[in-house]
C-alpha cells in the first residue's frame, strides 16, 4: 500500500470515528436524571441557589440575575454540556460564600434544573460520566 493510500484510508477512518462518537452524543433530552434525584434537589435549590436563580426572568429579584429557566438560560447554555455548568455550581455556587456544594450535590441540582426546564427524566439518576451530555432545548 502506498503512503497515499495509507494516509486516505486513516483519514476515513477518523472521518467515520468522529461522526459515531458525535451521533452517540447524549444530550438533555435523553433521560439522563431520575424525577427522585430531581425531586430531591427541590429544598437544596430553595435554600442555596433561588435567593439569585429564578426559573423565570419575571421572577429574577436583581436584573443581573441569570434564570435558570426560559430563553437567557439557553442562549448561555445551549451547545455546551452538563459538566460545564457542574463546574461553575462546583467552583463558584453560591458566589456569597455561605455554603460548599460538592458534586453529587451539584449533579442533583442540576437534575432539579432540567426538570424545571421541562426535559423528560429518565430512570438512572443523573452521574458525572452523565454530564458529559450537551445541553439542548427542551423537546416540546
């Protein structure tokens, strides 16, 4: 086989590889938390975050606010995955310095967040290796 050839049959098969490890892709809409995990995370989310995230930018109490719900939330957030906004909850939340959320607590709010958006849960509870998964618009 000649250099040429090597090189086109290695560049297929990158070619083919990427678009199956695009096409495997999870995403928000795939189930990826459980209604319990969400469920759970609702008194943790009162407590910690709705002082500064509302669902809804009617309900923000300071304008500089960012919902965690409705256009804002997905203009911010769409394309990106759930292990970026798990290391901003992680690495900043709450930015008052009043508590720490480590992550089993931040996965569990984030359950809480894609169920107030609207996306369908699944039965295992949302994990790291989940979060992995791109944040898309909720389907309707």
């Amino acid at each position: 086989m000649t250099f040429g050839k090597t090189c086109a049959l290695i560049m297929g098969a990158v070619v083919v590889w990427s678009a199956c490890a695009l096409a495997s892709q999870k995403t928000t809409n795939d189930g990826i938390y459980s209604k319990a995990q969400a469920d759970a995370a609702k008194a943790p989310y009162v407590k910690l975050c709705s002082e500064c995230h509302a669902f809804t930018v009617a309900a923000l109490k300071q304008p500089k606010d960012l919902p965690l719900g409705e256009e804002p939330f997905l203009k911010k957030w769409e394309g990106r995955t759930l292990d970026e906004l798990l290391t901003l909850i992680v690495t900043t939340m709450p930015n008052d310095g009043s508590a720490v959320v480590n992550d089993d607590e931040a996965l569990n709010l984030l359950a809480y967040v894609l169920q107030q958006n609207g996306f369908a849960p699944g039965k295992a509870a949302l994990s790291k290796e989940g979060a992995a998964a791109v944040i898309e618009r909720p389907k309707k």
